[in-house]
C-alpha cells in the first residue's frame, strides 16, 4: 500500500524531533569517536587530528571480555526471562478472568514503571554481601562474594524487568493462537506438554522474538543494575562507557565503545529476527 500523500506533512514534526534528539547527537558521537585524545583534557579539541586508534584499542583482551561478558551475561538472562514469562502470560490469558487479567497486567505495568535503583538496592540488601541472607548461604558453602554468585545476583536484577516487559509483550501473542487447536492435539491424544511445544510454540515465535529482542536489547545496555549488584566484578559495557565519559574525560574512547555496542546490538537483531522469520514464515 503506498503512503497518502497528504498525510506526509502530519511525520514532519516527528521527523523533525527523532533528527534533533537521535541522529544528530549519534553523528555527533560518530564524530567524536574518531577524533585524538589527549591525556589530561576534558574529551577532545576542536581541531583535534582524526585517528582509529579509538577503535584499534578495542581489539585488545581486556575490552573483549568487556564485550563478551555483557553479550552472555544479558544473552542467558533474555533466554531465563522468556522461560518465566511464558508460562505467566499464558495463565493470564487462558485461565484468569477478565477482570483479574486486568489487575494482573496492572500490576506488571507497575512493575516496569518502579523505580531501578529502589529494586537494585533490595536486592543488594536481601541477597548482597551483607544481607540477612549471608549465614545460609555459608552454611550452603556459596561465596556472596563469589564471580559465580555475583553474576546470578545481576542477572536476578535484569529479571525483575525483563519478566514483566516479556510477559506484557507475549499477552497479545498468546491470545491471537486459537485454544481449539490445542484442544484439537489433546483430543489426539498429545499430552499437555506436547501439544504446547507442537501448537503453542511454534505459532507463538514471533512474540517471542519480539520479547527476547526486547528483553537482550535492554540488558545490554543496563547501567545501574550492574554498577550496584556486579560490587565491581561484574561490570557491563554501559559501565565502561560511563568511566571513559566521566571518570577519565576521555571522550573520543566513550563515543568509540558506544558506537560499537550500537552497531554489534543492530546487527545481532537484524541476524536474528532474520533467523526466525526465515524459519518461521506465516
């Protein structure tokens, strides 16, 4: 269907204010990422050469794992969260009344709109280093203090949205896949759990594509909740981002590793949903 030609003027001032507050500060950052850094001074001068080493630093073991930590860390919890939210959103559409459903999805509407940092902090509090919660995990012979431990801690901190945002993503899903189908696999003679791997599943991929985009591309991206539950070990690409911007000055670094988790997070959903559609095509 081609676009109305007399409703192209109503997109100018929407075009107008995504060009002012999204891709000229991204062109902005692009520049910046490839101009010379001097030590000492506060990003980079106006006349400052133009150089890759922003990016050619990139390279190195210590930025690789930076990388390779935030895309598991946010991979595993984006594949934890759709396991939860499932289950949820199909009991919220097939077995709550309307009018539960509704104080259901309110409540889940609540819960994306809480605050981060007042959920962070309750975490910290109940299952951190010093919460009340330490002497059963010694007696259980896990370090609160452990990698291992930490690194559940902040994927623990991702979930408290990714379930919510997941599971509001899927409702829409699940109620456009017809019950009578799954009726019809059950009558055939499939057990429960067949019939939702065989019937439900496959016709629910999209959502879940959708969900999990979702949910990885704001995981990737998360600033408080590792800063807080990671106590420095476990530490986010968004993290090094934030000490090369205010900690260190160094501008033309900041704007290179921003760029990069831009392009790499493009390029993951563009692979992806090209899987999936190409899989699963209606």
């Amino acid at each position: 269907m081609k676009p109305d030609r007399s409703s192209l003027p109503l997109l100018f001032p929407a075009a107008a204010v995504f060009l002012g507050f999204f891709f000229l500060p991204l062109a902005g950052l692009l520049v910046e990422s490839f101009r010379l850094y001097t030590p000492g001074s506060i990003g980079s001068s106006a006349d400052a050469p133009l150089t890759l080493g922003n990016y050619t630093e990139l390279k190195t073991p210590a930025f690789a794992e930076f990388f390779f930590e935030t895309m598991r860390i946010s991979f595993l919890t984006s594949i934890a969260g759709l396991v939860f939210a499932l289950p949820l959103a199909h009991w919220m559409t097939r077995r709550l009344p309307s009018r539960w459903r509704v104080i259901a999805v309110g409540f889940f509407v609540t819960l994306m709109f809480l605050s981060v940092l007042v959920r962070t902090y309750a975490l910290e509090l109940t299952f951190g280093a010093a919460g009340p919660l330490r002497p059963i995990l010694l007696s259980l012979g896990i370090s609160p203090n452990g990698r291992g431990y930490i690194e559940v801690l902040v994927g623990a901190g991702l979930l408290h949205y990714i379930v919510p945002m997941a599971t509001l993503t899927l409702l829409g899903t699940i109620q456009n896949v017809d019950p009578r189908l799954f009726d019809a696999a059950q009558s055939l003679g499939a057990p429960g759990w067949k019939a939702h791997l065989t019937i439900t599943l496959p016709l629910s991929m999209r959502g879940l594509l959708a969900a999990f985009l979702f949910a990885f591309t704001f995981s990737i991206s998360a600033f408080v909740i590792p800063m807080i539950l990671g106590k420095g070990r476990v530490l986010f690409i968004s993290n090094l981002i934030y000490n090369r911007f205010s900690e260190t000055a160094n501008y033309p670094s900041g704007a290179a590793i921003s760029i990069v988790l831009f392009v790499v997070a493009l390029a993951i959903v563009y692979v992806i949903s090209r899987q999936v559609n190409k899989r699963w095509q209606p």
